[in-house]
C-alpha cells in the first residue's frame, strides 16, 4: 500500500523538491551550528550559491568522531526549549552519539516510518507487535508512532522478555512483528521449544533492521518463522528507523524516502562519489530536519544505489541490502574478508544452524581467525565431514583458510536475546 503520494512524484519534481531543501537545511547548519559554519567556510561554500542536489558534492562529510567530539549537543541547530526529544546510540567504544528532534522532526519520523510499514505490507487496523528496544535506542519508539500514524495497533513489547512476547503473539494475533534478525531467530528456537509451529501464529510480516544479515541469513529467519521478513533500514544520527525499507511487492532493494533523506555512495577510501550500481559507503544528508541538520553522513554502510523502475510504483531510489560496514573487513594476514563474505558461505552450507562466530587473535605478529559454527539439529552429526565442507566453500569462495574451524552442538554459541547481536570478536587490540 501507497501511505503517501509524494512516495510516486516523478524523478524531476523531487529532484527540484530536494535542492530547494537542500539550500534550506545548509543554511539553517551554517547559521544556527559553529561546527557547520567553520567547515563550510573552510570547503569555501557560501550557503547562498547551494541551490540544487548537484550542489551536494561541494559539501563537507560529517563523521561519527565529529558527533563524539561535538558531544553531547554541539551539533543541535535550535534552541534547548523547542526539542521535544532525545534518543543515543552507543558504539563500542566512546561517548554515545547524541541526537535531538523538535516536534516537527517528530511529525516526519511518524510519517516516514507509516509510509515504511505501509511499504511492507502493514495496513490500517493491522496489529503490530514491537520488540524492538524501547528507550534511547531508536528502534522502540521510532516504530511505536510510526504504526499509531498509520492507524495500526501497536503492542509495545520491547526487547527481550520472550516468554511474554509469545503469549502476546499468540493471544492478541498480531498481523506483524518488528525485531532485529538475531532475536527471529532467537524466538524461533523458544517457539520450538514451546512446541509452538509459527505456521499457526498469524504473524505475516516481519520487519527487520538494525543489524546486517546476509540473503542466507534472511532465508533461515524466513523459514523458521514462516514469515515474509522485510528488511528496515535506518540510524540515529539521520532520524532512527525509517531511513528506507524494501516494498513487500517487489524486495528489490530499499526505498530510501529521499524528499528527506538525499543518498549517495561514495568510495570508502578517497570520498569520491560512485556512480549507480557501484558499490561503496553510504553518506546521507537530511534535507527537512530540524533539531539536527546533518550534512554528507559517513554511515560506513556499504550499498549501492538504483534507480531502475520498481514494480511498486514508487519513484524513490532504491539501495542494496547492506551486510555490512566499512569497519568490518578483517584483513587477516593480508586476506581482505569481511564477516558477511564468511556468513554467506557457513549460513548457506547443508547441516549449519544460522549461528557462527569469529574470533581474530594475534599470536607471535602474526593474525589467527577461528570460525566456530554449530551443527543444525536435524543433522546427523559428522563433524569432520561439515568442517571439510565448509574449509572447501570458503577456500574456493573467498581463498580464505581459517586457522581454526570448529563445529559445536546445537545451541552451544551464544544467543542475543536484547540489544544487538556480536559475531565478530577482535582480540586483536586486547592486550
Ligand atoms: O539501528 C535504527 C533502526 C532500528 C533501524 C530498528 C532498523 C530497525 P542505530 O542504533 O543508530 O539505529 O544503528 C544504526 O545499524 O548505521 C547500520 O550499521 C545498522 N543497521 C540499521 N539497519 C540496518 C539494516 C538503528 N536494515 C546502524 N541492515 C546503521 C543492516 C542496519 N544494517
């Protein structure tokens, strides 16, 4: 279902809707934010000649560190008394980034997030269950109004807490359900071991985002849930949830809702923007916000764009499911690979359940990755078997030979019941 028409306006028009808010937004940043106005001066951007989105290119980036360094609210552009609302999220290491709305940003969260959960299938009078975190994690309350606006029912579960989350779906007989991909798996295992079929529940739909997940790993949640998972995407510094999501017609990529968020993709290394179907880091400008303008986002995703015709309809470019970051490719004893390369191979081989981990060590200068993964239920149990398999796939797939490969039991690695889930273990940079 188209939620807004805006969602169908034609290539040109939007081009034309994007640089008339696109000048508005730099000069809102230059006036209102020091940070902006000293690094604009210094790109030698006068805020009056940025007129349309090919004015873009001209703009300084804004990183993950400007956000740390500018903490807690160096980069809000309005005063303390029109933000209604605060959200954080934290990395791995450091301050939290910080992020504001003022009650217009509000307004277009609920709207974008309507117009995703419309995209995915979620209609009007639909029920939705919600297990993503509540709190300053983004992901509770950026769907919570997003399925009130569209005229749903929310029950706002939050995160973790399974067993109630169970009975809910199973009583109330929610039409959808909005999780990270780990924790469909981990309530997978608990229906089972309820002796609950999922075909039974009314759950259609899925939602999920917040973390990668490669095609293999969709597939696994898709048939373990039996459910259609549409994948949401989004981050806090440009708004939370909402940012772009597939449209159940197609699946074809992610809508990226850009009369308020203008993507490009860039080379990770040089910044140079790519062309169309050229794979590199995502960079996001928002183009209606308020509290927090934030211009050329280094996200650190990589994705692509098109803009080929979608089925559905919608006009608005779409990008490729992301599996991944800039700062995750292990480079082990000079083999490039990243964790989603690795969760493509082991998710995908016969007699794998879709848990693994990686562990990179340094031992005497030199790197040691250690792949475990665990061996499916229904498999019958050879071991060394599964393991020659998987060092075969990933020599051949990716010329790559982990030091160690271990397969385990069912169940033996850790499962993420809350928050995000970790696969990869650096140690690296332990001692
Ligand atoms: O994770 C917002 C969100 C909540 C998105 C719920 C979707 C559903 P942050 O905590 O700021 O915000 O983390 C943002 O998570 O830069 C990506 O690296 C990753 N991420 C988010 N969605 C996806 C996705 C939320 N669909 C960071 N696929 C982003 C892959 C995703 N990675």
């Amino acid at each position: 279902m188209v939620y807004h028409d805006i969602e169908g306006m034609s290539v040109d028009d939007l081009r034309d809707l994007q640089g008339d808010r696109l000048a508005d937004t730099v000069r809102r940043a230059y006036e209102n934010v020091p940070f902006y106005r000293d690094a604009l001066d210094e790109a030698g951007v006068d805020p009056d000649d940025v007129s349309s989105v090919d004015d873009v290119e001209r703009l300084p980036f804004t990183t993950k560190e400007d956000f740390r360094d500018e903490y807690p609210d160096g980069l809000f552009a309005v005063d303390d008394g029109e933000v209604r609302r605060i959200h954080a999220s934290s990395g791995t290491t450091g301050k939290p980034k910080v992020v504001a709305y003022t009650e217009g940003d509000l307004e277009v969260w609920r709207e974008v997030m309507a117009r995703s959960l419309a995209a995915a299938g979620v209609e009007p009078g639909d029920t939705v269950q919600n297990a993503y975190g509540y709190g300053l994690f983004t992901g509770g309350l950026g769907f919570h109004d997003g399925v009130e606006e569209l005229g749903a029912t929310v029950v706002p579960t939050g995160g973790g807490n399974t067993a109630q989350q169970i009975e809910m779906l199973r009583d109330l007989e929610s039409d959808a359900f909005a999780c990270t991909p780990s924790y469909c798996l981990y309530l997978a295992e608990r229906l089972e071991e309820r002796g609950i079929d999922p075909a039974d529940l009314s759950v259609s739909t899925v939602t999920i985002g917040a973390e990668p997940f490669t095609d293999p790993m969709r597939e696994a949640i898709e048939s373990a849930l039996d459910v259609t998972a549409i994948d949401v995407y989004g981050l806090s510094e440009i708004i939370g949830p909402g940012v772009s999501i597939e449209c159940e017609e197609a699946q074809e990529g992610l809508h990226v809702w850009e009369d308020h968020f203008y993507p490009e993709v860039v080379d990770p290394e040089t910044g140079e923007p790519l062309d169309e179907g050229e794979e590199g880091e995502l960079v996001l400008t928002t183009l209606t916000k308020e509290a927090l303008p934030v211009l050329r986002y280094r996200t650190g995703d990589i994705t692509s764009l098109t803009r080929e015709e979608c089925d559905c309809g919608r006009t608005h470019v779409r990008m490729d499911n992301v599996t991944g970051r800039t700062d995750d490719l292990l480079i082990v004893r000079g083999v490039n690979v990243y964790a989603s390369q690795i969760e493509e191979v082991v998710v995908d081989a016969d007699g794998v359940a879709p848990h693994y981990r990686i562990d990179i060590d340094r031992e005497e200068e030199l790197d040691r990755m250690a792949i475990t993964v665990e061996r499916a239920p229904d498999d019958d149990g050879d071991d060394a078997a599964l393991e020659q398999r998987l060092r075969d796939r990933l020599d051949e797939t990716l010329a790559l030979s982990p030091d160690d490969l271990s397969v385990v039991g069912p169940g033996e690695i850790e499962r993420t019941e809350v928050g995000k889930v970790q696969r990869v273990y650096d140690h690296r940079d332990d001692a």
